[in-house]
C-alpha cells in the first residue's frame, strides 16, 4: 500500500471514514484493513480477496466497505 492509494481513498471519502497507513495495511475506521501482502492477514475467518488486493474485516456488514474503497484505489485516472 502506498500514500497515493491513502489519498485516493481520502478524496473520495472524506470525513466520512477514518482511513489511514500504517506500515503496508491501509486502516479503514474500525472496519478492518486493506493490504496488497497476503500474510499480512491474520484471520481465520473474516478476510478476502478483491481486484489483486486482501482485506480483512471487524464484522460481516464491513465487507462492501472494503470493497467499495478497493475499487476506490484501484480505479486508474483517465486521461481525456
């Protein structure tokens, strides 16, 4: 993970959500994280692959927001 994927991220949520780097995890709130490093992931349960990236989440519910800032990231700019 990498600064330009944290604004990313920041841009389009705002102050909506807390989202943060620590080290190779993106923090997203107390929803979970978002890695590009498979054994960053230390669940047994509640983790998941999405577009090339892991997640590991608090609670079920929290799934689509990963999702939904994965595809935030992961979206390349579009030159017109």
């Amino acid at each position: 993970m990498n600064t330009e994927q944290l604004e990313k991220a920041k841009k389009e949520y705002g102050y909506a959500m807390e989202i943060t780097l620590e080290g190779n995890k993106l923090m997203v709130a107390n929803d979970g994280f978002i890695t590009d490093n498979q054994e960053d992931i230390t669940a047994k349960k509640k983790f998941g692959e999405y577009n090339g990236f892991y997640y590991q989440y608090t609670k079920k519910g929290y799934i689509r927001e990963m999702i939904r800032v994965i595809q935030t990231i992961s979206q390349r700019a579009v030159i017109a």
